[in-house]
C-alpha cells in the first residue's frame, strides 16, 4: 500500500508527472520572502527536537492547537517540548482538508523519511526518532535548507537592524545566499505616538541622525536604506492593511510630525496623509536602488486583545481585512509611475475577493524596462493552500501572463517549511497537466517543461537578479 505522501502526491495525470518529477521536482528554491531569524542561520542552530523546530512561533499550528480545544500551556505555555508535540499529534487528525495536514505529513517525509502519520499513537515514536536525528550536525539548520535545494533566502529585517548576523555569515562556508530584506513598517505605527517616539529614538541611535523633523526622518531613513544596500539587500517589504495615497502638501506632514514627537494623538485623516508621504519617499529610495518593493495588503492583525497583552503579536490572532484597496493602490502605483519613480513590485492580497483586482491593477503599469516588472505575487497566508493556490494560479493566468510569475515563497518562520514549495510546484503541474489532458494546452514537453521551470525558478532568479 502506497503511503499517503508518495512521489505523485497531487499529480492526477500522466503529463503532470511528467512535468513535476522532470521539470520542476529538482529546481533550486529562491525565496525571496520568509521570516526565519538570520541568528539561527548564522550561528547554524541545532534544535533539540522536533518541537523546537516545528511549533515554536508557527501561529498555523498554534490556530489550529486552540481550534481543537488545546490548553494554551500546550501551545505557547510551560508545557515540555515532548507534550506539546503530543498534542499538535493529538490535532493533526482532525485537519483533515486543511493544508497543515499536507504540510505536516511532507515535512515528515522530506526532512526526515518519516511516511506514518502523525497521531497520538505515533507521536512518542516520531519525536524520539525525529530527536535523534537532530542531533546529526545534517540536521543543523544549515544542513535543513541544503536538504531542500535552497539556493537563496531572503530574510526581513528592520531598518535598525545592524545586520550582524548577515555580516557574520559572509565571513562563513555556507554557500546559500542569506540576503537582508528593508521592512520599515514600524515606521507607519502612528497610532500610537510613544511608540512611535520610542522607535524614532532607536533610529536617530543607528542612523546618528537627529530626527526633530520629517525631512530628518527622511534622511535617517535614507542612510539606514544605503546601509542596507551596502548589505546586498535588494527588496523592500511592506505589511499594510491597505494603500495609502492621499494629496498632501510638505507643511501638512511637517505639521504632523511635529503633533507625533510632541506625544500627540493625531487624526485618522492625519495619518493617512503621514503614511501616504512616508509610503512615497521609502517608494523612491526603491527605485533609486534598483530595488523590487513587496506589498502584503489586507491582514486585520491582532484581533485578540487580551492574548496580544500576554503574547504580542505574530501570534495567530490575525485574520483577513476588508478594507477598500484598488482606488488607493491605483493613485499611489500611478504617482510614482507618472514620476518615472516605479519600481520593480510585487503585490500580495489576503482578502480572496482582491484578486481580480490585483491581477488586473499589475497590467495597468507594466513597461518594457523588464518582463513582468509589476507582479501579482503568490497565494499568502490564508490563501497559502491548494484552493487559494490554484485560484490565484487561474486568475493570473486569464488577466496576466502566468509564464512571466516570479513563482512561491514561504513567508514562513520554520526552517522546516520548505516544503511549500513543492506543493506549490505540484499543484502548477496538476493544473496544466489538466489543461493538458483536456486539449487546451498544446502536449508540447519542451514548451511547458520551459514554463514550468521558469515559473519554479528561473523567473525569480532573473527578476531579482541573484
């Protein structure tokens, strides 16, 4: 009996084996967005167990564990490493159709050969073998991405960020490509002035500028931006609840900035004209650079309240927004464009009902500078799953060009998450093998062997130019 995560997981037809095991299977993985911690990387962690490496941190697993009515000692408590395993085995049968359970079970065969299930009655059993094995120097988190043909990763890191840890690994043998990514977004968090304050202090510390005005903010910004370019970092990264593009004048934000680092609440309309002039400025040092800047728009983040007082945030409390997107994402692709201030961008949604509107807004600002200049990026977070997947694989498809798609990330903080990128490689061969079978695509090998690899791997490298 063959087990359940066998070589043609998800590959229905002839032609989409075909595809997958010839083509896609053996490509390198370019993710050019996660969350793993550089200090792991650099100093080359070793877990102790399956636990350390599996749940601490992933709020997909910790959703799921507090879905099932798992006690939160269990989940981000006290519990010992080897009881929180036991539950997330406790859990994982009743994810039934939800993609952690294909997450899951792939992660066990690809890391360690593992094809029993995860249950309550195997958990002893895989987190003593699983143990074991992680204290093979090949189970060091360098050996991890090795495993799974990484070739570069793309971390995200704050402007005051020193960035020691990827000066460190230059210094190593470890030949993956560990590249900064610039996430400024706490520079936006003006709701709350002293916050604000507080981090403006840290940036005046890194930056050795005085920040008493927003054009001192501006060129702290600036100098943290050349340093990270000077750190081969060549992305931008931004996490917003929607666009901000509203009409401002350079009074009306000195204005504002004077209200914030006096310690001033300010108005809604305030801060959309602040964010909207920030948003702008860190848009232009993109493209000054040469830089590709990312969107994740429309996550409702931290929901709970009284768990975001006890664990802060990142912690499975987020959902999906609503708010309006395509008028503000228009105006604010549209200036800078008009300004011949466009960067290279990548888009992501996380509300379903946007996706027509991104695949279509991306068409609207493509040039002949280079192939695909404005992409629709991959399924996120909610959407980071088979339906969500081929959805935004059809949508891409019907209103863009699907062979000019910089193809799948992470956006994950587990070194054992890489395998999403074989599943998002097997469902792109599922679904034009289907198209295949019923003759609305050419059986063209070389043709579609060409697509497939460009979409897994050589779009992305040429794109951002590793």
């Amino acid at each position: 009996m063959k087990p359940f995560i066998h070589e043609d997981f998800l590959l229905q037809n002839k032609t989409a084996r075909l595809l997958y095991h010839e083509y896609a299977e053996n490509m390198p993985i370019i993710d050019y967005h996660c969350h793993l911690n550089p200090a792991d990387i650099a100093e080359n962690r070793q877990f102790e167990n399956l636990t350390q490496a599996w749940l601490y941190g992933d709020h997909y697993k910790w959703r799921a564990m507090r879905t099932n009515g798992i006690d939160e000692f269990f989940i981000s408590g006290a519990a010992a490493d080897e009881e929180k395993l036991e539950k997330w085995a406790e859990t994982v049968p009743v994810t039934l159709r939800n993609p952690l359970y294909h997450w899951t079970h792939l992660e066990l065969k690809d890391y360690f050969g593992i094809t029993e299930l995860l249950s309550p009655s195997s958990a002893k059993k895989i987190y003593a073998t699983t143990a074991e094995m992680f204290r093979d120097d090949n189970f060091r988190v360098w050996g991890l991405l090795k495993k799974m043909n990484v070739e570069v990763v793309c971390t995200t890191d704050d402007p005051v960020d020193t960035l020691q840890y990827h000066q460190k690994l230059k210094k190593t043998k470890f030949d993956v490509k560990v590249i900064p990514a610039w996430r400024p977004d706490k520079v936006l968090d003006v709701e709350n002035p002293q916050v604000f304050n507080r981090y403006l202090n840290l940036l005046t510390e890194v930056s050795d500028v005085e920040i008493t005005n927003y054009a001192h903010l501006i060129d702290a910004l600036k100098k943290r931006h050349d340093y990270f370019h000077s750190e081969g970092c060549r992305l931008s990264d931004h996490g917003l609840d929607t666009f901000y593009s509203e009409d401002y004048t350079q009074q009306e934000i000195e204005a504002v900035f004077s209200k914030l680092r006096a310690g001033k609440n300010i108005l809604p309309e305030e801060s959309a004209k602040f964010k909207s002039a920030v948003l702008y400025d860190l848009a232009v040092m993109d493209h000054a650079r040469g830089w590709t800047q990312q969107f994740h728009i429309g996550a409702l983040r931290n929901n709970n309240e009284r768990f975001y007082k006890t664990l802060g945030p990142d912690s499975g409390f987020d959902s999906i927004g609503d708010l309006r997107i395509a008028i503000p994402m228009s105006k604010f692709l549209n200036r800078l464009d008009k300004d011949g201030l466009l960067a290279k961008t990548i888009l992501y949604n996380l509300n379903p009902a946007n996706n027509e509107v991104m695949a279509t807004m991306a068409g609207n600002f493509q040039d002949s500078s280079v192939p695909g200049k404005i992409q629709w990026g991959s399924a996120w977070w909610f959407l980071d799953q088979k339906d969500g997947i081929e959805k935004q694989l059809n949508t891409l498809s019907n209103m863009g060009l699907l062979s000019r798609f910089v193809g799948m990330l992470t956006d994950s903080r587990s070194f054992l998450s890489y395998p999403r990128h074989e599943y998002f490689r097997r469902i792109l061969c599922n679904l034009i093998g289907k198209d295949v079978e019923n003759g609305e695509l050419p059986n063209d090998e070389k043709l579609l062997g060409k697509m497939v690899q460009d979409i897994c791997y050589f779009n992305a490298k040429n794109y951002f130019n590793f």
